[in-house]
C-alpha cells in the first residue's frame, strides 16, 4: 500500500548534483540553476532566489556537455519541473 503520490512520471528519474544554466531562448539571458532530477524525459531544478523563468527555454549543463530545449511544466517557487522537447 502506498501513502504518497501516485507516480506520474514515465521514465524513472535519478538524482543528480549538476550545475546549469537556464538560457531564455528569446532574450538569450542566462539563469543558474542545480540539476537535481533528471530523467529521460524530464528534469527538476533548483534555482537560489527569485527569478523568472521562461515557459520555454535551454537548458545547458556544461559538465555532462549536454544541452537541451525545455518546457516549463511546474514550480513551486524555488523547485521548477521541465520536459525536454528536443
């Protein structure tokens, strides 16, 4: 029996202690962020004080050399849920 949430996610998540940058992909303006989450899929975020974050942005974690585009799909203010869509 479960007392939590029912999992939603697709794909199983791992955790992570990357550092990124959010890159609005109109502005081109550079956020940072922690890669807490990640998924094949999806990816959670922490971002330090307040900022606003873009529906859709690019997400760079220059330490796995990876860059991918992004939709935002939940925040909570400090905690920020994507999808990849690219």
């Amino acid at each position: 029996m479960s007392l939590g949430l029912p999992e939603r996610r697709s794909d199983e998540r791992f955790p992570t202690m990357l550092e990124g940058w959010i890159r609005d992909t109109k502005s081109r303006a550079r956020i940072g962020c922690s890669v807490w989450d990640l998924s094949q899929s999806g990816v959670r975020l922490v971002i330090a004080g307040s900022a606003e974050i873009p529906l859709e942005f690019e997400l760079e974690i220059p330490e796995a050399g990876a860059a991918a585009t992004t939709r935002l799909v939940w925040t909570d203010g400090t905690h920020y849920g994507a999808r990849f869509t690219s």
